[in-house]
C-alpha cells in the first residue's frame, strides 16, 4: 500500500488501507497489550495519522469512500468516543444505503450514545419491523439488539411489562445465537430483567436473575450491579 501511495500521492483510494494500518497498529495493542510482544515485527502505528487518512479517504475516495466512512465511524463509536461524529457518517451511510441493517443498527446506537433516546427508539422499533417482516438482509442479530434498546426504551419511560417481554425476547434470541457463552446482550438483559422485579416488589424473582448474571461472563460491571442489588434491591435508597 505505501509503494502504491508513493506512485500516486494523490490516490485517495489507497489511504483507506494506510489509514487503517495507521490506526489499529497503535490502538489494538493499547487495548489488548497481549498483541504488543507481536508488534516488535510491523511498522509502528500512528493513531491521529490514521484517523486523519481515514477522513481524507471517506471525502475523496473514488471506490473506497464508503468503506472509509465505515471504518471511520466504527472507530469513532468503539475507540475515540467521539460519538458526534459517529453519528453523522452513520446518518451519512443510513441514508445511501437505506437497505443496509448494519448502517441502520449503528445508527440507532450513536442515537443512543448522544442521548437522542426517543429517535433511537423509533430507530430501532424500524429494525424489529423489518426483522418481523423477513425483509432482506434483516436477521436475528439485528432483532436481538431492537429487542434489547426497545427494552431500555420502555425500562426508563416506566413501562415494565412492555419492557420485560423485550428483554425476554432479547435472552430467547441470544441463546440460539451465543455458541460461545453469552454475549453483551444476554447479560444485560436479564440484569435489567432484575431491575424491573425488583421495582414491581418481586424480589425473589430479583435475586434469581441476579445471581443467573452472576453465572455469566462480567459485561460493562454487571457483576458489581449484580452484586449490589443482591444486598439492596435496585431503586431503594
């Protein structure tokens, strides 16, 4: 890729694979330092570079722009955080690709990141019609993440009976699709499941589905949430 920019300064096609060497070569190891003994035999990376020509790419490319503009919003959305920004190329691809569920997910979730909770809802309550309706390219790992945000959707607007059949459906469709242990979304289901036990006064129902996260692999401190609600039910002082 570098020989081929160096021949053509001026493509922006080839920062798209530059760009990306740039980029995960610095922040992979960062995130996993297990991958950093590996690193001794590659190039260095150069994280604002990359991100720097990954823009330059999603603006200029002639075939890769849409596979710069993906690049370029994932990382903003998983690794800088920037979810503003995030938000806009995911608008950006949504409406070029109207069809494409994976542009169409992402946008409900930079919705969410950037507090737009009712647009991401109706986001998302877009992606269950399609899931429902078996249109094309529409699945169940896009079902389960709907499930899962109409249920927060509906666990934080005090709907809990409208909730919990979301989070059901959520857990029902991870696992058939969690072959290797449970995911993300399985796990913040059923702690949210709890929650709502706990604020409808059913505790015993509560405590089982703390201790069932307790049994699963740890996402984003659910097990420090399960544990805490296990000694004082959620939503008391």
């Amino acid at each position: 890729m570098r020989k081929a920019y160096a021949l053509d300064p001026k493509n922006a096609d080839v920062l798209l694979g530059i760009g990306i060497y740039n980029y995960y070569a610095e922040v992979i190891p960062d995130r996993y330092p297990i991958v950093k003994p590996l690193m001794v035999f590659f190039p260095s990376g150069d994280r604002s570079k990359g991100l720097q020509q990954l823009e330059e790419a999603s603006e200029h490319a002639t075939y890769a722009r849409v596979e710069a503009q993906y690049f370029l919003m994932q990382n903003m959305y998983m690794f800088e955080k920037d979810f503003g920004r995030s938000l806009e190329l995911s608008q950006r691809l949504h409406a070029k690709y109207p069809g494409n569920p994976l542009f169409h997910r992402y946008l409900g979730r930079n919705l969410v990141a950037n507090g737009r909770l009712a647009a991401a809802n109706e986001v998302f309550a877009e992606i269950d019609l399609r899931v429902r309706s078996g249109q094309r390219g529409y699945d169940k790992y896009d079902g389960r993440e709907s499930a899962y945000y109409l249920g927060r959707y509906e666990l934080f607007a005090g709907n809990y009976d409208h909730a919990l059949k979301q989070f059901y459906r959520c857990d029902e469709m991870s696992r058939s699709l969690d072959t290797d242990g449970p995911s993300g979304f399985m796990v913040m289901a059923n702690l949210q499941i709890g929650m709502i036990y706990d604020v409808q006064g059913k505790r015993i129902y509560a405590q089982k589905q703390y201790r069932k996260v307790l049994s699963m692999r740890d996402y984003e401190a659910a097990h420090r949430n399960a544990q805490a609600y296990l000694k004082k039910p959620y939503g008391k002082p």
